[in-house]
C-alpha cells in the first residue's frame, strides 16, 4: 500500500505532464512539477528522518523468576540537529507479554527514554532485542525502517512455592553409615574431636570435652548418605498432555503454554529442590530432556540455583521414557537415598523400576502429573494402585490445584483397595 502512493503520484505527474504539453496550458506543467518535488521531498525526509539515531538499551537485571517484575530502561538519541518529527522503535524480543515499543518525537540533539517493566510469565532463556525503527514522511508516501543491532539474554527460573506439609521419608530415618567423608555442615555423624579455631561456630564446640580439658574443642562431621534426595523428572516428550483453551486449539503446535503436564512437573521439581535444601539436606536433579541433565546431590548454597538454571532451560523433548532413565541411572541411588519421582506417565513399566529400587533398600516418593485433568484420554489409577501395593507414598498433583496443597497431605490410595493393611506404616 505504502509503494503504491508514490508511484501513483508520478504517474499523475507524467499524464499532467503529457497532458501540458498537449494542450500547453502552463497549470499544467507547474502540477507535474509540484508531484514530482512532494515525492522527492518526502523520500529524502522519510529517509533523513531515520539518520543519526541510536538506541541504547539498559538491562537491570539477566536473571529473574517467573512471577518476578523484569525492568529496563531504553533510550532513543538524536544526534542530528534536525528533529526526528515521528519515530515509531519496535522491540523484537521473544520474552512473553513484553512489550517495548513506543512512538517519540525528538528534537535536535535530544534524547527520549522509557522504562519497561515485564511480569515474567514462563521459564526459560530469552532475547531482549534486537530493535528496529520506523519512519514515514507527513503525507504516508514513504515507509522506512532500519534495524538497530545488539541485544542482551534474560534467564527466567521456574517458579518456586513453599511446601510446609511435604515431608521425605528419609527425614525421619535416625542416621545412616559412615561414609568416611568430612563436611563441613553439621550432620548426625561426629568423626572427631578437635582443638577450637577461629571461625568455628559455637553450636560444633563439644562442652564435655572442653570443661575435661580446660580449652574449646569442637567436633568434626562426616556426610550422612540419608540426607542425600534426588529429584527425577519426567520428560518423555510422548507423555507429556497441555490444556488449551477452544480459542487456542487450532495453533496449539505453535504455541507454548504454562498449563502443561511439562510445566507442572518443572515447578514440582524447582518447589522440591528448594524445600530439600531449606532441610539442610543434599538434593540433586535427574532428568533427560533435549539432553541428558544430571546434577549430583549436594547442599551448598549455590546448588539450588544450579538446578534452577537447569530447569529453565528444560524441555520435554526426550526419547527415552522413565523407565529407561531410572535403568541407567540406577547406579546413584544408594541404599540409604530418597529418590522423588516427577512424571505424568501412565505406562506401569516404570513401577516395576521402582520396585526394583525398593528391593535394593532405595526410598521412594512419587508425585503423579495428572494427564487426565490436562485433555489426556486415561486414569492415573492402575499406576497409583500398583504403587500403594509397593506402599510408595504417592501425591496427585492435577491442573488448577496448588502444588503445596497437593504435598500438603499423602494422596495414596485407599490400601483397602490394593490389598494392604492401613495399620502399615510407610518405609
């Protein structure tokens, strides 16, 4: 449409130039002339209008979790000592809901800024930028644009929930063996007894020892293999199920959403870690998506933003399906660990992996997706069965419902049901 004005506008111009010299009325001549000098004066100002312009974009910060508020500030600048009448910036970021773009005049040397702020909707890494800007001259004949250069990533962690009424088996076993390992955090396991050093916390100083010696002693710790977790997530790209809306079902290939079996299962996951880790107990990740991710347990400090990284970027694009994973990766599951299943899978070949676990002493807790609320065609009741008959503490998680509600209390079955006596207490 843009295109067609000005070539119509010359096209004008030649007829009431034929037109002149036709009939040789001079109005005529002085018309072809003034179409002609609007069409180059209106190129040149559109094209102009886009010169001496830069854009300087400000990130305040690259990492952000999904309910967060990502803020930044762009700024236009004019450089040119003529004004900049109508400049429209176009943002090209990928980040969902972000929306950048905005409309300004500038005088010469002149400068306009806008912040930004985004509510961060959905986990994952994305592009702020690159920019483009538009120009047109008064009259709409000519539409430019030119593209700016340059952009910054943000990484969007999974949303994160308190879980006061979720507890591990492993919690409350007593202790655990040796393992021969010193460590630094505060453990059931004293190895040692040691002189005091400057930097020892006070809660380490073993009282009994320092009144029969006359000086501070402290003790030492070993690791304790029942503090170690390890999170295994689902991410069989054929078990995953997404509800979509009746205005959305035709682009649903296209389109990603947050209420998703994939989605869920992440924020399980990401709310597990930061539980575990908030115990003082090691927890790890497991989970084979576009590529295989394995974190091994651990407690530091860093550890849960380590798992968070991870699941930012996790999709469920996987071939292998649960139980495959849980056969390759059954060599890190001690007798003394607590591994947390994550999946929405209604194939029962991946129970009989976790009861082989169960055999080897392996304790296990088992969270269940449920596909059936998000479209899919089944009941999770025969898994949920053959898992109360292995007495797996087993929670149900479906669409709309609120995950710490859900590992508020133990979904399992009635065990009626399966055939177990209720008076059993749970390994």
């Amino acid at each position: 449409m843009h295109a067609l004005r000005p070539i119509a506008l010359v096209a004008l111009a030649l007829l009431l130039f034929v037109a002149a010299h036709g009939t040789g009325i001079d109005l005529f001549f002085q018309l072809s002339y003034l179409l002609v000098g609007i069409v180059i004066v209106a190129y040149l100002w559109a094209w102009l209008n886009l010169r001496g312009l830069s854009v300087r974009r400000e990130v305040f910060t690259h990492r952000a979790q999904v309910g967060d508020v990502v803020r930044e500030r762009m700024t236009l600048v004019n450089h040119w000592f003529l004004p900049k009448l109508w400049i429209e910036v176009i943002d090209r970021s990928n980040l969902p809901d972000h929306s950048a773009g905005f409309v300004a005049y500038l005088p010469g040397y002149d400068q306009r800024r806008q912040v930004i702020r985004t509510t961060c909707t959905m986990r994952g890494k994305f592009r702020l930028g690159p920019v483009t800007l538009v120009s047109s001259d008064l009259l709409g004949l000519f539409r430019f644009q030119r593209d700016i250069p340059g952009d910054n990533e943000i990484l969007v962690y999974p949303r994160t929930v308190p879980l006061p009424g979720f507890v591990l088996p492993g919690a409350e076993l007593p202790g655990g063996q040796d393992l021969r390992r010193r460590t630094y955090h505060v453990t059931p396991n004293v190895a040692a007894i040691r002189d005091y050093q400057p930097g020892d916390g006070f809660n380490r100083i073993h009282w009994r020892s320092t009144a029969r010696l006359g000086r501070l002693m402290v003790k030492e710790f070993e690791l304790d293999p029942t503090a170690e977790v390890y999170v295994a997530l689902d991410m069989h790209e054929y078990v995953q199920q997404a509800w979509w809306p009746v205005e959305r079902t035709s682009g649903r290939q296209f389109q990603r959403t947050t209420e998703s079996t994939e989605e869920y299962a992440v924020h399980a996951a990401a709310s597990i870690a930061r539980h575990v880790l908030e115990q003082n107990r090691a927890v790890g990740l497991i989970a084979w998506g576009q590529r295989r991710e394995v974190i091994p347990a651990e407690r530091e400090a860093r550890q849960l933003y380590k798992i968070l990284e991870a699941l930012a970027e996790l999709r469920a694009y996987g071939s292998a399906s649960l139980a495959e994973v849980l056969s390759a990766e059954n060599a890190r599951f001690g007798r003394n660990c607590t591994l947390v299943v994550i999946t929405p899978s209604l194939d029962e070949r991946w129970v009989t992996g976790v009861q082989h676990l169960r055999y080897r002493g392996v304790r296990i807790v088992a969270i269940l997706i449920d596909a059936e609320s998000f479209g899919g065609g089944r009941s999770n009741e025969p898994v949920r069965m053959r898992l109360a008959e292995l007495r797996v503490p087993t929670y149900a998680w479906g669409r709309g419902q609120s995950l710490a509600a859900a590992l508020g209390q133990s979904a399992l079955i009635d065990r009626r049901q399966a055939g177990v006596s209720p008076n059993v207490a749970l390994s």
